[in-house]
C-alpha cells in the first residue's frame, strides 16, 4: 500500500431487508475523506453511518477490502446497517457495496 493514495468511495444500496425510512435501492453515498460529497450523495442515515465510519480512511487509503474483513475477494465490500428490523424493530436492514475510484 502506498501511503500517497487516495480513493473516492461509493457506498450503494444494494438490498434492503425489511422497511427502510431512509434509503431505498440504488442510492448511494460518496465519500472523499474527509468530505461527504453532498451533490454525488443521495440520503444519510446515522446508523449505516456509524457502521463504516472505521472503515472509511482505510479504504480510502488503499488498505484491502479482504483485510478489513468486509469481503471474501476482490475490489468491493459489503457491509450492513445495524437495524435488525421484525420482530425486534420497526426497520429493517439495509445491505450496502463500496467502491472506490483512485482519485
């Protein structure tokens, strides 16, 4: 990993399990630490938030998906919300991708 690298992440939402108030399929967040890209960004939800926040200069920064645990192989992660949804909430469980653009 080079420590001059710099990737633009691209958070989609892939798959949502249950109801969802805030994203529905397709939207997505981008984000170039240590800015949220409010016109490439669709909605925000603290909760899918607060699940990669730890992730995000990592990523950003080159360090593997695999290593980071969010993916078997490959140049994308997954990653969900923390929302179990029925019968334990109202919600439901949003599943997301990350992609990243060298920028």
């Amino acid at each position: 990993m080079d420590s001059e690298e710099r990737y633009r992440l691209i958070i989609t939402v892939e798959d949502i399990r249950g109801r969802c108030p805030v994203f529905k399929a397709g939207d997505r967040i981008t984000i170039e630490p240590p800015r949220i890209i409010l016109d490439q960004t669709d909605n925000i939800c603290i909760h899918a938030l607060g699940c990669i926040l730890s992730m995000i200069v990592p990523l950003s920064r080159g360090v593997n998906f695999k290593d980071l645990g969010l993916a078997k192989e490959g140049e994308n992660g997954f990653f969900q919300c923390l929302d179990p949804g029925e019968p334990y909430t109202h919600g439901g469980t949003v599943l997301f991708r990350i992609r990243r653009r060298k920028i």
